[in-house]
C-alpha cells in the first residue's frame, strides 16, 4: 500500500478546494480493506482544511483520499498536510509512504492601490539637442513614492 504521488497541492482560491490524493495496492486487495493514515503537517483541520477520518476502506487496488481545502481569509506562507500511512494486518506500506499537500494561500496577495492614490509622473526634457549632444530630463511624481 502507498500513496502514488510524493506531493500534491491544493489552493484556496475557488474553484481549486479539492485535492485527491491516491492510493495504490499492488498486489489489489481481494476483498475491502480499511487502511489506515496520520495526519500532520503545518495546515489545521477545520480551519484550513475538512478534517480527515484517518482510516479508507479500499477495494481492489486504488482510491483516491478527497481533502477539501478551506478558504481561511488569512494571509499565510503556504500551509502543508501529511499523510503518512500506518502499517496494519492485510497490508505492508510501500516506499511511497507518506505524501504531502501544500495549500496554496490566496490571501498574501497585496492589493493595488486605489487610481487616486498612484502618482502622476511627468517627464520634463531640457532645450534644444543636436545630434550627438547631451540630453537632459527631469523626471517627477506627485506624491512621491516611498523609498524603496
């Protein structure tokens, strides 16, 4: 029994809250068998994803595990689950034992700021340039941006 991938990810954003992770038996089971996993990770259940039961039964040899991602409306560097499988009787747990799922946050986004706060820039040029002379501009914006 494992998982068949090492890493999946998920976001928060609409549309993108469901990640389903699959699971594999080689050889199939021949009849259901619950199969049993531990959840970790950096991500908390209930506010940034459904709690999971920590047990799937499986009949013959895959399944996919659905892990619903929760819009948290809080700004965060991504947020990990751990599914790591637990060894039990019917099955041995393969190489591909545990697997991790990153939620991508969306809320660490800073949005823009309003037309009427961007500056206006203007560019001002010197007098008269011939070809090969120097020239001059002067550059401003009104406000000034911050440093930075």
């Amino acid at each position: 029994m494992e998982f068949s991938a090492a890493a999946y990810s998920g976001g928060e954003a609409p549309g993108c809250g469901t990640v389903n992770v699959a699971l594999r038996a080689t050889p199939a089971f021949t009849g259901t068998t619950p199969v049993s996993y531990h959840v970790s990770g950096t991500a908390t259940a209930s506010e940034d994803f459904t709690p999971l039961p920590g047990t799937v039964s499986i009949t013959g040899g895959a399944r996919a595990i659905p892990i619903t991602i929760l819009e948290d409306q809080m700004a965060d560097d991504g947020e990990t689950i751990v599914l790591t499988l637990t060894a039990a009787n019917g099955y041995t747990v393969g190489s591909q034992g545990s697997t991790n799922i990153t939620i991508v946050d969306d809320d660490g986004m800073t949005p823009p700021p309003p037309i009427s706060a961007m500056p206006v820039v203007s560019v001002t040029g010197g007098g008269v340039v011939r070809e090969g002379g120097e020239a001059s501009f002067r550059v401003t914006a009104t406000p000034a941006p911050p440093p930075g």
